[in-house]
C-alpha cells in the first residue's frame, strides 16, 4: 500500500486558497494595528502580579487557538485533495463457459448421473464461470443456460440427480414406482420428437454450442469467432447413433472448431464397448479438434474423469495482479477531529 491523491489539482489550489488567506488575515491584521492611536497600555494598568498571569496565559491560549486553526484548516485542504491508498494482490478470475452437453439415451443415462454429480462438487469452487446444461436424445433440451448464479445451477443439478437416480441398474428401473418413472419421463421431455432416432450425437453437440455466445449454425466467421471468454463442451455420450442426424460428429465439431468452441468427450457407456469402432471414432473425431477424450479403461470413475478435464481446462483461469486505488482519509479525519476539539477547548478558555 502507498499513499496517493485522487485529486491533486484540488489539494494543490486548497493549499494556495488557504495561504492566500492566512496572508490576506495577517495584513488587515497587522494594518489595524498601525492605524490605531494608543489610549492605554494593559501592561500599564494591569500590572499585578495577578492580572499580569492571566494576560500572558490570555497570549498564549490565543496563539494557540490561531495555530490550531492554521492545522485545522491544512487538514481541510489536504482531505479536498482525497487522500487514498493503492492497494495490489493477486485476484483469481475465470472468463470461462462451459456447457454439460449429456445424451440421454437409454444406454447412457447411468453415466450422466455421476456426470451431473462431480460437477455439483465442483461448482461450489467455480468462482467467475458460467455453466450451463442441455440434454439431447433425437433432439435436444437445454435444462439450464448459461449463468454465473450458482445457487440456480446447484437446485437444477441437485434435482437432476435426484430424477437419474432410479436409473443406474437395471435392477433399479425394475423397482421404479410410477411416480419415479413420471418424473424421469417429465425431465427427458423434449428429447425425443423425432421417430426411429435416438441418441443423434453431431445434432445434440450443434445445439449445445448454439447456447454459447457467437455461434452460428452452419456459419462461422473472423466475426463470430473471436470471443471475450473461452467456451468448452464437456460432451458425454457412448456414440451409438440411430438414424439419420442433420450434422456428424465431425461436421459438428468442425463447426465449433470455427468459433473457438472446444469439445471435450467423455466416453459414457459400458468398459465392454470401449475398444468398439464407434468409440475409436469418437476418439479420433475429438482429438483431431483439439479436445480431450477419455475413458474409463485406465480404471478411473467418470469422477475422476470429469475432474482431469476439468482441471487441464483450469489453464483458462488466471491469476493475475490487481491494483486498486481506495479513498483512505481515516487518520486525516482524525487528526481533524483532534485539532478542532483541542481549539474548541481553547475558544471555552479564552471565553472564560
């Protein structure tokens, strides 16, 4: 912390305001004094030892009083020149976006529970990030937008992972009662509007880029690509399609590729399946884009996976060096304070 003036013009013209007045009172003073013809000396009349006591503490509650006012009147003028105080450190900020982009087929449903779970664990250290949800079958659903307003993104994923959780067995979709299954049935709603086709993965990753700010569909440019903030998709699906998408894969990750959006796969489907080609093509679609792909082959949680890309994603966030100048005219006002009691004590002496 230094001391510095937030406005240094003001303390600079307080300060000749206030010479020109002690200069102006010092000449009028010292002018009445000579233009007056003597009538009786204080010296001469009161000249007990008493009276003579008095008159010399007179003298100096006087000169005392006036310094006072000098100080009193040179704190005024340097609190007009806003006393303040620059005060540095490191400041964590994260411009990042980031959208959970969840396929919802039955195959996958298990695993984006636990999905949905780690990042309710991790959103409670996000501190500047904007993260949203949307879930795709034949067609897509956005569960919530972007947004920074973390209690609103803790009820959403609290409640998503309560209605996903009958589904992680097929021993616990046997036991659902009907309400459970109404509930599942209301949150997949709007998933599946188009017949014979599930799990449409380039059309879901399409529509889970569209809630990122500078997307366009089908269309990417020098204006739509640059952006303020960097945008992920955390992509989690086991890559099984069934009829007939608008967009692959691949055409769907060329187009965020365009905008700087990158996708990061996550491989949500049995360990049986992951060395199937639809898995080696998923792998080679998203890493050849620049984005992360794991599995849980290495005998890692979906947890854990969801924590490595997140954590290789941090890189986004900064840390960087904060300076901040704040008004600081505590020990100036005090010192005020003080100055003008102890000339108030002065002015009841004198009256006296």
């Amino acid at each position: 912390m230094m001391l510095a003036w937030h406005w240094p013009w003001g303390l600079l013209a307080g300060t000749l305001a206030a010479l020109a007045f002690i200069v102006l009172a010092f000449a009028f003073a010292r002018r009445s004094r000579t233009g007056e013809e003597p009538v009786f000396s204080l010296d001469d009349d009161l000249n007990t030892e008493y009276a003579s006591r008095m008159f010399r503490q007179w003298r100096v509650l006087n000169r005392l009083s006036v310094a006072l006012m000098i100080v009193a009147l040179g704190l005024a003028v340097v609190l007009i020149g806003r006393p303040s105080q620059v005060d540095s450190g490191d400041e964590r900020a994260s411009s990042r976006d980031i959208v959970l982009c969840l396929d919802v087929s039955g195959s996958t449903l298990p695993y984006d529970r636990q999905v949905i779970d780690t990042y309710l664990e991790l959103v409670k250290h996000f501190e500047g990030e904007r993260i949203g949800l949307s879930i795709f079958n034949s067609t897509s659903r956005t569960v919530f937008p972007l947004t920074d307003d973390y209690a609103l993104v803790t009820d959403q994923l609290t409640a998503a992972s309560k209605v996903l959780k009958g589904v992680e067995s097929q021993d616990d979709i046997d036991k659902m009662s009907d309400t459970e299954y109404q509930s599942i049935a209301r949150w997949l709603e709007g998933t599946q509007n188009r017949k014979d086709a599930t799990s449409l993965i380039g059309d879901g990753v399409v529509s889970c880029a569209a809630m990122l700010p500078g997307f366009a569909y089908g269309d990417a440019n020098q204006t739509n690509a640059e952006r303020a903030r960097a945008a992920s998709i955390v992509l989690a699906t086991d890559n099984v399609v069934s009829g007939t998408p608008t967009y692959s894969l691949s055409e769907a990750l060329d187009l965020t590729k365009q905008t700087q959006i990158t996708v990061d796969g996550l491989y949500s489907g049995p360990k049986s399946s992951e060395n199937d080609q639809t898995t080696r093509d998923m792998r080679s679609a998203i890493e050849s884009h620049g984005g992360i792909f794991l599995t849980q082959s290495s005998g890692a949680s979906v947890n854990e996976l969801v924590r490595d890309i997140q954590s290789r994603r941090d890189t986004d966030a900064e840390n960087k060096a904060q300076s901040a100048m704040t008004d600081a005219p505590g020990l100036w006002v005090l010192a005020l304070v003080i100055i003008l009691a102890l000339w108030i004590v002065c002015a009841w002496r004198l009256k006296r």
